[in-house]
C-alpha cells in the first residue's frame, strides 16, 4: 500500500511539472518575434513545488545596425520635407540669417515663398538651412562640380609654375621641359601666367603652345581661364590610357591622310 502511494505521488509531482514546463516554453514559443538579441544566460525559475526548470532570458536590446551600414551624405540640392531636426537655423535666399525656428516654421516659409529647403551645415548646433530659388541651387551645383574638377584628387601630386607672358624663348623652352617631366611622373600641373604690361601675347595661345609640346602625354584638366584681372591659370594632367590609345589613333590617322594628299599632289605635278 505505501509503494503504491509512492507511485501515485511521483506521477502526479512529474504530470505538475510537464504542465508547468508547457505553459513556460509555450509562452516563450507563441511571442511575437522581435528584432531583439537573445542572451547566453541561463535562469533558475522555481515552481510551487521547489523543482527547477532552466531557461533562456531575453534582455531588453534592441539588434544593433550591420557594421556594413554605411550612411551616404545626400548630394547638394533640395531636402523637400526631409528634415530629422526640430530646430534649424535658417537662411533665407539672400543669405540673410533668419535665426533659429522650428522645422515646422521653415516648411511654412518654404511653401509660402516657393522656395526649396538645402541643407548647409549639418554639424552645427542647431543645423543650418538655407531657403534658395531652383536658379541658385543650379548654379551652386555648377560651382561645387567646377571646383572638385579643378581640385587635384587625394594623393595625387599637384605641381606649380608661375611667369609673366613676356618670358623669354629660351626661358619658357626650359619650363615646358619641367613641365614634361612632372607630367611624366604623372603630376598636376598648375600653370599660371601673367599679363606683361608692355606685351601683347595672347595669354590663351600660350597655354596652347605648352600644351603642344606635351600633347603626346597631357590634357588638360582644368581649361585656360582668367582667375583676376591680367592673370590667367589653368592645370594640366597625364593622360589615361584609353585617351592614349585614342590621341595615337588620331595621329596615325592624320598621318595617313597627309601621304594620301601628299600622293595626290605628286600625281598631278607629274600629268
């Protein structure tokens, strides 16, 4: 009689147990999955009757972004209604500081005026925008794309020679050999020219008469300009190959064409 009471304790403390174990593990089965992260931490849970059941915790993390991620600064230009900040500081089309506002405020001046939001400072406290017209958001871009062609690319060597239009022969002669050499090693070359006032030479013909003696290996990269008054500068770069390529072709067409014409002449001088 006490074996079979025994018996019928222990398949009654065991059926508690499956019971117990059922509605644990079922709660953590029928949860909504979360973007969370489940940690290695085990837990003592007890029950009514001191037997011990382990399970897994979830912590109160969230799922931390892929390193991969990366963020892209959008390019120069309109924001619309895009604005993660509530308080700007905002400058209207005539470059006027308008102070700091909320973003609401400026999305209200915006639709108003008909202007575009640009973002201009991120980094500041608070960020600043600026109200411009489509004209200037345009011309600002004309700018940016200008001044990035002109400005030589990171670990790229950028070399410098300044002289007047009225240089000497043998002088200019030197330089250009200077020049070909930097183009060589595949250097920028920033050349710079001033005005003589008692010379007459055309500045732009000069800078075509440089680049003539290394038009075999350079470009430019930047194009004659006038910087000031009486100063005129432009850059010049070493060609790609497939603008090698492309200059070669060119020049074995151009010779082939001169025989051709050269032939030509021959034959009517002989009739």
């Amino acid at each position: 009689m006490t074996a079979f009471c025994m018996m019928k304790h222990l398949c009654q403390t065991t059926r508690n147990e499956n019971r117990y174990a059922k509605r644990f593990f079922g709660t953590l089965l029928t949860q909504p999955p979360q973007k969370k992260v489940f940690s290695p931490l085990w837990v003592v849970v007890p029950d009514p009757r001191k037997t011990t059941l382990f399970g897994l915790t979830q912590p109160f993390c969230r799922a931390e972004k892929s390193h991969t991620e990366t963020e892209r600064k959008a390019a120069f230009g309109s924001v619309g209604r895009r604005i993660p900040y509530r308080i700007l500081h905002v400058i209207n089309q005539d470059g006027e500081s308008l102070g700091n506002m909320h973003r609401a405020e400026a999305l209200k001046l915006m639709d108003q005026h008909g202007l575009k939001l640009v973002l201009l400072q991120e980094n500041a406290e608070p960020p600043v925008y600026r109200l411009m017209t489509g004209q200037q958001i345009h011309e600002e871009q004309l700018k940016r794309a200008e001044k990035k062609k002109a400005n030589p690319n990171p670990g790229v060597v950028q070399k410098e020679l300044s002289f007047s239009s009225a240089i000497a022969k043998n002088d200019l002669e030197t330089k250009t050999k200077q020049i070909a050499q930097w183009i060589e090693k595949k250097y920028h070359v920033k050349i710079t020219i001033r005005q003589a006032k008692d010379s007459n030479t055309d500045m732009l013909t000069l800078f075509d008469e440089i680049l003539e003696t290394v038009s075999k290996k350079a470009t430019y990269l930047s194009k004659p300009r006038v910087t000031r008054e009486g100063v005129s500068t432009c850059i010049l770069r070493h060609m790609s190959d497939k603008e090698l390529k492309a200059y070669q072709k060119r020049e074995k067409n151009s010779a082939v064409k001169e025989d051709e014409n050269e032939e030509l002449k021959s034959k009517e001088l002989h009739q």
